[in-house]
C-alpha cells in the first residue's frame, strides 16, 4: 500500500519558495508545450519519425488570494518589469517527495499577473509559469521497471 502527502510536494518558482497556500484540490499543474516525437506518413505509407527538441513547459500554481506566496511571486515580476534586467526569472522546480518525481527548469518566468476574482469566501489566483527546458525524472528506479539508459 503505498501513501500520498500533498504536504510533500516542495516548489521553488522563479527562485521563490512556494511555501503553502494552495487552493483546495488540483495545485500545481504541469505541461509540457510539445511533444517528443512527431510522425509523418508519406504517399505509399512509410512513417518517419522526428525528434522534436522543444523542451518548453507551463507551470500553473493555484494559491488561495490570501496566500503570502501571491506577494513575493508579485514582486519577482515587477522587479524584472523596472529593472529590465530579467531579474523576473529564476530556476524552477517542482520535488513530489512522495515519489520521488522532480520537474525542474533552469529558468522560469511570470507569464502575467493572474486574474482576480472577489467574492464572499476567498477565491484562487491562478500563477503561470513559463520554462525553457522543463525536464521530468525519477530520483529512483521502480523496483521490477527496467532501467533505460541511453
């Protein structure tokens, strides 16, 4: 029987430490903008496979609107904004403790500020993240998986 802990996915984003405030259920959302092949058929039918290089990613963080993350992925942003410097990207990543997955990036970035919503009980602001090279892997081997290795 194996056990999930929600409080053991950690999150850097753009070099800041998203430590709580998650909106309840769905928290962090991952997807990465191509996929690693693409086929082509030709007339009589034969298939050729290319490898596509683009390792870009999106990270969604949905924070409640009270959350103290919301100030300091705010101020990330508007840092890079008046500097022009870029000081609005940092590294990313994202460690699921619980097995053992880590999704990590070199850099990172606000997309935009997130839309808000005000309402009688507190509402989500939604943060997405842009990544150059988004790269997903298992800390571990599964125990009876092979171990691929180029």
């Amino acid at each position: 029987m194996k056990l999930y802990d929600p409080n053991l996915v950690k999150l850097i984003a753009a070099g800041v430490p998203v430590l709580g405030g998650y909106q309840d259920g769905s928290f962090v959302e991952v997807k990465f903008m191509s996929a690693d092949y693409e086929s082509q058929v030709g007339t009589d039918g034969e298939v050729v496979r290319s490898q596509l290089h683009d390792k870009r990613g999106t990270v969604t963080i949905k924070l409640m609107q009270s959350a103290d993350a919301n100030a300091a992925l705010n101020t990330v942003r508007l840092l890079g904004q008046s500097a022009g410097s870029g000081a609005d990207i940092g590294p990313l990543s994202i460690s699921d403790l619980n097995g053992k997955l880590v999704l990590a990036a070199p850099h990172s970035w606000v997309v935009k500020y997130p839309d808000s919503d005000f309402d009688k009980t507190a509402k989500t602001r939604e943060w997405v993240f842009e990544c150059d090279v988004l790269t997903a892997n298992y800390a571990s081997p599964v125990v009876g998986y092979p171990v691929v290795t180029p």
